[in-house]
C-alpha cells in the first residue's frame, strides 16, 4: 500500500485495529555464521537494532494509515526471514509465522 509516497509492507484490519507489517528479507551466508557462535551473536544484535528502529520509523508514521483508513488504533509487526533471537514480541520470525495471530494477541495484552 502507498500513502503519500509512503510504501507499507502488509496492512490489515483484525478486530477494528490497523496492523502494518515490515517484512525484512536480509540475505546473510550462512555458512559465514553458523559456524562461528560469536559472528552470529554479532549479526543477531545488529539486525535485532535495526528491526527495532524499523518499528520505530513505522509508529512515527502511522498517522498516514490512520488517515487514509478512518481508524484510530494502530500495532505494528516485523517479519523476518532470517531466524534472529530476539525477546520482542513484535519480531516474528518467517518460520514460526504460525505464530503471528498468537504473538499479535501477546502485543495487544501487554
């Protein structure tokens, strides 16, 4: 979807809330990483940061979604195709993505 130049990954309503959806594709060798604990720790945290400032980039423009459908409340998701560690709900990784109504569920509750 494009709003005002503005391109959004995934929007959706599910029980009157907006969720937009970032979804990353960061192609990494893993044969570069996955032998190396401490080089998948490294690439792990950058890419958790940059997911993080994603969302943040995506919260600071969901005025644009609200405008454009009409609705006040707004989440935001990450998809991830490659399988970060991370302790933020808002982070799916693309193999659990079976997971995504239960984790959006989690986001609502907390």
């Amino acid at each position: 979807m494009r709003i005002n130049r503005q391109e959004f990954d995934v929007v959706t309503l599910r029980s009157g809330i907006i969720w937009n959806v970032q979804c990353k594709n960061n192609f990494v060798d893993l044969t570069r990483v996955d032998s190396d604990a401490a080089a998948f720790a490294r690439y792990n945290r950058r890419l958790v940061r940059a997911y993080e400032k994603a969302l943040v980039k995506e919260r600071n423009r969901e005025q644009l979604l609200k405008m454009r459908l009409g609705l006040e409340p707004v989440q935001h998701m990450l998809v991830s195709r490659f399988p970060v560690v991370t302790n933020n709900p808002r982070i799916v990784v693309y193999s659990r993505i079976a997971e995504f109504a239960k984790r959006a569920d989690a986001v609502l509750a907390a």
